[in-house]
C-alpha cells in the first residue's frame, strides 16, 4: 500500500476532492501525468517537447513537486552527462481514471478560439 498524503482538511467530506485538485490542478501537473500515463517513461528534453509551452525551469519545479508527493519517480541513468528518466509510481498511475475523464470532459465542452480572444 502506498503512503497517504497528510492533508489538513482530512476529516472533511469535501477534502478528498479539496485535496486531489489541489495537486492536479496546477497548470501542468495533469499534463505532465497525461504524457508519462501515455509514454510511461521519458527523459527531460523528451517531456519537455511533449508538455509544449512549459519552459525548463516550470517543468523541473512541477516534476520536483510530483516527485515529493509520490506521484512520479526519478531515475539517474548516467552521471556524465546527466541523465533522468521520469516514470508514474502506482500512485500516479492511479489518477489514470481522473486525468482520462478530465481529457473527455474538455473534447466535449471546448472549442478553439482565435488566438487575439485567448481565454485567460
């Protein structure tokens, strides 16, 4: 079984969802999950051309934040140069369901829009 995340609202009927959003809703957490529930298994520059738009130090910070909660994992392969692979633990693997249901969502309730009214 994996370890559960301390959260402060944990008697509260409402803080499961409270609490999941609050991980997965930071602007490229779901993305980063998506491409790694797709891909499995990805290095740095690699994740960083499928998550397109974020830069390097957006995405180092959002896979140090998924990393300490448990959600990813981060394998050295070599030392010189540096290289990292990133993979979803079974915890990550498990918001297959949530991330799915969110993508379905967004296919049917948005559209495009042109890029001078960009949604904010």
């Amino acid at each position: 079984m994996t370890e559960k995340l301390g959260v402060w609202c944990a008697g509260e009927d409402w803080c499961p969802v409270s609490a999941t959003a609050s991980i997965i809703a930071k602007k490229w957490h779901p993305v980063i999950i998506h491409r790694l529930l797709e891909i499995e298994e990805m290095g740095f520059n690699d994740l960083k051309k499928e998550v397109d738009g974020v830069s390097s130090k957006v995405l180092s910070e959002s896979l140090d934040d998924l990393e300490e909660k448990g959600l990813i994992e981060r394998e050295v392969i070599s030392e010189k140069p540096v290289r990292v692979k990133y993979r979803l633990t079974e915890k990550g693997k498990a918001l297959e369901s949530v991330i799915s249901e969110m993508a379905e969502w967004g296919r049917k309730n948005l559209q495009a829009v042109e890029k001078e009214q960009s949604v904010a």
